[in-house]
C-alpha cells in the first residue's frame, strides 16, 4: 500500500502528518510512505530522520502584505505544480494525506486530477485556504475543533477527530514524566514553550521574570528558549531554578509533568495542552495568517481551560507571576485542566489512520490492486 503525506510550511502542519503515518504504520506494516513539502525550513531533516522519504516542493505561500513580492511566488509555485504531478505519476499512491500548509496544496490537487482519492485534516479552529479550497472533492475533511464545522459548506464530508497528538499525552502519569526529566514530586512545575524556533517577546518576558526573586515556594521552570535562544544571562533570582533548552525529543513529558504550560497558541500545542490535561496562558503570534492563533485560544478560553494575555501585553505584564497566581488557586487550576481535558481528541491520529487504510483498501479494490 502507497500513501502520500503533503504537508509543509510549518511543524504545525508537518507534525500532525507524522503522526498519522505513525497510526497507519501501527495497523499495516506493509505501507510505503512519500511525503511532500516545502522546501525550505527544516521538514526534510525531521522526516528522513523517521525514516521516511521526503520530496521539497519549491512552492511559495501568497503574501498579503507584500503583493509585489507574488510575482516570484507565482513562478515557483508553477514549478511546484509541475514537480506534484510528475512525483505523483512515478509514485502512484493509493491514497493521499493533506495536512494544510501553501506546500500541500499542490501534491493534492495533483492526486485529485489523476483520480486518488485523499483525506485531509484541519489543525487550527479558522481553517486555511489549502483546506478549503480542496474540502469539495475530499473523501474526509478530519476537523480539530467541532466548531470549525460551519467553515466547510460545500465539503463533501467532514468529521471531528481532533488534532493527532502523541498518544502517550493521555496515557503517561505525572510521576513518570517527572522521572524523565529527573524533577522532584512536590515542587511546581512550569513550563514555557514558544515552539521550536522560540519566542522573542515570551523569552525576553521570562527572562525579566526570572531576575525578580520568588518569595513563594521553589519553583522549577523548563523554558523551551527556541533555536534562537534567549536575553538571559543564566542565572535566576532566589526561588527559582531554570531548566532551559532550545530543542528536546522529550516534548511530551515536559507536558505531562508540568503543573501549567505558558505557550504560544499554534494548533497543535494547543491540543497537547488539552491532551496533558493542564491549564494553561496563551499568548498568540500576532502575526499569524488570519489571526488563527487567537482563535485557537479563545476555544480554550471559552472552555474555561486558559488565560489569554495579547502579545502587546506582554511589556505590562509578567507571565510568571501569572502563572503563579493562577496556580495559587487550586481549584481553579484543575478546574482548567479538566476543562481542557474535555476538549482533547488524544485518538485522533488513529480515528484518521483507521479511515485511510480503508479508503486506501477500497480503491486498490476497484482499480483490481487488491
């Protein structure tokens, strides 16, 4: 069986793909795999080092800030179309996986024109316009929020499964994700994470928090700097201890260990917060395409599961010091962890993969591939 992953542009896109592939490998051994992308950023590295081949589309995502700068775009995404049909004739897939992004676009519609039949799934609760635009002919539109629902019009079928998260979010306990990360039982946990590249205004706010001493109980801190770091000068005021990283492979415990997660509100993060079961701030980008990221909070927010502090915030404001007030009410923090609990999809990758295997079956049937 042949399975075409296209997602690309951003790890909130690449990684849900993943992690449908992992829930078609965990029925069906038997799968070949090709995902298409971008190819800029770092989607090539992540996936070849799953093991899995990757294909780079030079495609160009449309700015609307910047019209002038489309005309180059257009170019490169003519190519990108090119490159999709030709990758789709040699590898002739049984079924494709459209995980959003500008990148997926095209290896999409590429399968849609040579009659392969494909799934999608939507991250964000304001749907992007690669999903949209493909939603007609899609044998399922995978929704990680309910309400996105009424985004979908003229979809030709549409479920909500949520966000494929790592499984082990709803399965791991809190004394064994602290044993990974080598943390006390009966110190809080907070956990700060700006996605893998980092986020400047979240660094540079924690980092003003931390040179206030904390009168309170010792608190630990695992702050996911990011590649590009952070203006900390490594050393934390009396009452904290700082366990800083730019980048880790044990992402899922450090959710689950944490007593409440500081974040920036990108689809998936989200999700594994509501998975883990833990309160939670949001700060989203600003300058997120379509403001989706605030709409990604406010579905938590309205939950009763987060804090939403705007980015231009951020200069009156110290994060830390929220999290500790919120965490000094015990009630209320679980309160907004189960909360957010109730919104998670923790099977979600499977619910998909179980859809894709037999979508796939009966089309290797009717073309006599069985």
């Amino acid at each position: 069986m042949r399975v075409l992953m296209a997602a690309g542009g951003t790890g909130g896109h690449l990684i849900p793909a993943i992690r449908i592939a992992e829930g078609i490998t965990r029925r069906r051994r038997d799968v070949e795999f090709l995902f298409a992308g971008s190819d800029r950023g770092f989607e090539a590295s992540v996936v070849t080092s799953r093991g899995y081949r990757y294909i780079g589309l030079p495609a160009r995502g449309l700015s609307r800030r910047r019209p002038w700068r489309n005309i180059g775009a257009m170019w490169a995404n003519l190519r990108a179309a090119r490159m999709a049909r030709r990758l789709v004739y040699d590898f002739h897939p049984d079924v494709a996986v459209g995980c959003g992004g500008y990148a997926a676009y095209f290896p999409i519609r590429a399968c849609a024109a040579a009659g392969i039949p494909y799934v999608l799934q939507e991250q964000n609760r304001l749907p992007g316009l690669t999903t949209r635009w493909l939603s007609r002919r899609a044998a399922m539109t995978f929704l990680a929020f309910a309400e996105t629902r009424q985004q979908f019009p003229g979809a030709r079928a549409v479920e909500w499964a949520g966000n494929p998260v790592d499984p082990r979010l709803a399965e791991l306990d809190r004394a064994g994700a602290r044993r990974a990360w080598e943390l006390p039982d009966d110190v809080v946990v907070i956990l700060i994470t700006g996605g893998s590249t980092g986020a400047r205004a979240i660094n540079r706010n924690v980092a003003q928090g931390l040179a206030v001493p904390n009168s309170g109980a010792p608190v630990i801190v695992l702050w996911q700097t990011g590649a590009q770091g952070a203006n900390w000068n490594g050393k934390a005021a009396s009452g904290w201890t700082v366990r800083p990283f730019a980048f880790t492979d044990r992402m899922t415990e450090a959710f689950v260990a944490a007593d409440l997660i500081v974040s920036r509100a990108g689809a998936l993060t989200v999700s594994e917060i509501c998975a883990a079961g833990k309160p939670a701030i949001l700060i989203p980008y600003p300058l997120a395409t379509a403001d989706h990221q605030t709409h990604n909070a406010r579905a938590l927010v309205d939950a009763g599961g987060a804090v939403m502090i705007e980015d231009h915030r951020l200069a009156d404001v110290s994060l830390l010091h929220e999290a500790l007030n919120l965490l000094a009410d015990r009630d209320r923090a679980a309160r907004m962890g189960q909360a957010n609990r109730s919104l998670a999809r923790p099977q979600a990758a499977d619910a998909i993969a179980t859809f894709v295997i037999e979508l796939a079956q009966r089309q290797r049937s009717a073309s006599g591939r069985a």
